[in-house]
C-alpha cells in the first residue's frame, strides 16, 4: 500500500469519525431538550375548581375567578386550599360574559366584567360593570358603560387617580342598502380602550383599520411598567402585526408602533418581578407552556415553564411585582404551579449541556466543511498553472522530448 493511500484512507476517516460525532451530539441534544421539565414546578392538585378565567394576587391573597351562569370568584392563601368569596354580580343567570381582574391601589380586589343579553330584535347589547372586594365584603355593582354591539372585555386596569382602563373587542358593523331595505353587515372586528373616572369618559379605537371589511384586531392586555401603561393588541390583514402604544396617565396615547415576537403568537403578557415583558405561551393540543422574556419588546429569550404528561387544556399565570404562580388544567385536572429554584437550577444544567452538544456538533460540521473547501482549492490550484513562464517551460520540456 502507497503512502498517498494510506493517508487518504486516514483522512476519510477522521472525516467520517466527526460526521457521526456531529450526529450524535446533535440528536442527544434534541432528546435532551424535549425532555426538559421546564423551571416551574406543580405544587398541588386543586379539587373541586373550575378550569380558571381569571387570576391575580392582591398583596398576599390569591384569587381567581370563574364565569359560568353567573361570576364565582375563590380566594387562597397557599394555592392549595380555595374557598369561594361569593360574586361581584348580582345572583342573576348571564347569557354571555366576560371578565378581568386587577388590583386596585388601595389594596382591594377589582373585578371588570361585561354582561351581554339578547332582546326581542336578536341584537345582543353589551353593558360593562365593576365592582370591588376588601377581603369580607363586595360593594354594589356600578354601571360603566353600553356598547350597541356583542363585545368582548379583554383587560382592565386601576390607575393611582382612581380612573379605570377598559379595553374590549366588538364587531364593526355596516348598514348598506339592498333595493328597498337596509342591511347590517358586519366587517371588522375592533378593539377599543375607555378612561373612566367618575363622570369623565374618554372612548377611543387602538387603531384604525385600512380595510373596515377585511381586517381583524383583537386585544392582548396592558402591561403597567410603573412609569406608565403599555396597551398591547395585534392585527390581522395580510399577516400578524403585534401593535403597542404608551401612557403616561390613561388619557393620551403615543401612535401604535409594531413590534416583533418570536413564533409570531402572543398570549398572556404580563411583567414579572424581575420587570421583564413576558409572553407565557401554550398551544391546544400540546403539552408545554413555555415563556418568552424580553426588556426592551426586541430581543426575547425562551425559557420552558412546564411539560406535562397530557395536554394542557388551560393556562392562566398571576404576577404582583413580588411572585409569581399559576392555575394549570391538564386534561380534567387542575393544579396550582410556581416557579421552583431546584427545577430552575436542574433546567439552566441540562440547557448549558443542550448547547454544549449543539456546538460540538457546529464545530465538527464546520470542520468537514472547511476540509472539503480547502481540498476544492487545492485541486483547483494544482490544475492551474502559475504564470506564462510555467506554461513556456512545459511546452519546451515537451518539444525536447519528442526531437
């Protein structure tokens, strides 16, 4: 066997050898990585709740809240245990509702909610309400405003001054004449914000859209940062644009700016104690709630919060600027969820492997790339002569060869 051979042979070997190291360590890490628990942990099972609407924490009780027929909400100390406190609506069966808690300033528990009731004409009309809990007792129901359309209440927010923030969505409807009747069409879906503070009521749309018929906005939350108030929505035309504007008092509001998040879906946004914008995910079907981190609305970071054995039918997590938690249904059962330390730390151990893996796998790839390059070149350059002196030279050696 030649010298040049047995060279040959060493180098495809060593290339293959790095190929199957490349394909190991890219493959381990994937299994890794669908294995990871995520960095939040299930403290209990919770019996006897609903899948969840609502949840907050106000200072340190914890309450959540169900619509069903009418508004229960329950109330906890640990997470595990849940009474119910009664509802901040009259006991009067509800046709159609939806709800949003916050917490006012004062230490109290708010709720925002809004009725919608068919009349003799089947054109719904929504009425939106609000109401407050001090630990014992709810106050009475205080009317705030109607809407002439079916709407849907997105999120409410309590302001220092005593104002409420409203936002909701409701249909944008149309009245056009077909021969000799008037029709109602419905376009755009909308999405709409109201200041309200004692007799004053400011009532605006997010944004308007270029095409009343052919557009969808749909409202994700506000997010307080503790300078001002972010009013976060998205659109639909084309494709997706998430929007947000900013207040500094709930009254004027800065033009809507896009802004882009990973994966292209938003869920539940909310601030963590860490004063992180957080976008906590999950998909029907699946079985992974995951989080996506940002301080700046542009560069997001991805951390798995839970992965469950089944699905995860229901997912709503509660921030206070202090902690942290959640109200998890997997299948037919619920669960109380918080972030864990020791989940945290064995997660951060199994993604720096997880990288680690996938580097390795980089590299050797990269190393198999730059070797074949480089045998490219060297082939190249061998078959190309180096200057007209080399090209005269052969021609001669030649000449001299056959005389």
């Amino acid at each position: 066997m030649s010298m040049k051979a047995s060279f040959t042979r060493r180098r495809v070997a060593v290339m293959s050898l790095l190929l199957i190291i490349a394909v190991i360590s890219m493959v381990a890490g994937m299994i890794l990585e669908s294995e990871l628990e995520g960095t939040w942990s299930f403290l209990c099972e919770i019996e006897g709740i609903p899948k969840p609407d609502e949840v907050i924490q106000v200072a340190d009780t914890m309450y959540l809240a169900v619509r069903k027929e009418t508004i229960r909400v329950f109330r906890s100390y640990d997470g595990c245990s849940w009474t119910e406190v009664g509802s901040p609506a009259p006991e009067h069966e509800i046709w159609s509702c939806s709800i949003s808690l916050f917490e006012i300033p004062d230490g109290r528990l708010g709720i925002a909610w809004e009725e919608t009731d068919p009349d003799t004409d089947k054109k719904p009309r929504s009425t939106f309400f609000w109401n407050s809990f001090d630990g014992n007792t709810w106050s009475e129901p205080q009317f705030l405003l109607h809407r002439d359309e079916r709407t849907t209440l997105k999120d409410a927010i309590a302001l220092e001054d005593g104002a409420l923030l409203l936002m909701w969505k409701e249909p944008l409807v149309h009245y056009i004449e077909r021969g000799d009747r008037t029709v109602q069409v419905s376009g755009c879906d909308l999405v709409y914000r109201a200041y309200i503070n004692n007799d004053e009521l400011l009532v605006e749309r997010v944004i308007e859209p270029e095409d009343p018929f052919l557009c969808s906005i749909d409202g994700i939350s506000f997010v307080n940062d503790g300078e001002g108030i972010w009013c976060v929505f998205e659109q639909w035309e084309d494709r997706r644009f998430f929007y947000k504007s900013w207040s500094e008092d709930g009254r004027n509001w800065s033009p809507p700016e896009t802004f882009h998040i990973p994966g292209g879906s938003a869920g539940q946004m909310l601030l963590t104690p860490q004063g992180e914008i957080a976008n906590f995910l999950y998909f029907i079907g699946e079985n992974n709630l995951f989080v996506l981190k940002s301080t700046d609305w542009k560069n997001w970071s991805r951390e798995d919060v839970l992965r469950t054995e089944a699905d995860i039918a229901r997912a709503r997590i509660a921030s206070n600027g202090r902690k942290m938690w959640g109200i998890v249904r997997v299948g037919e059962d619920t669960y109380f969820a918080h972030p864990s330390p020791e989940s945290k730390q064995e997660y951060q151990e199994t993604i720096y492997i997880v990288k680690m893996l996938k580097y390795l796998a980089l590299l050797c790839i990269a190393a198999i790339i730059l070797y074949f390059f480089s045998r490219i070149r060297k082939n190249n350059s061998s078959k190309t002569p180096k200057n007209k002196e080399d090209v005269g030279s052969s021609e001669n050696k030649s000449m001299m060869k056959s005389s």
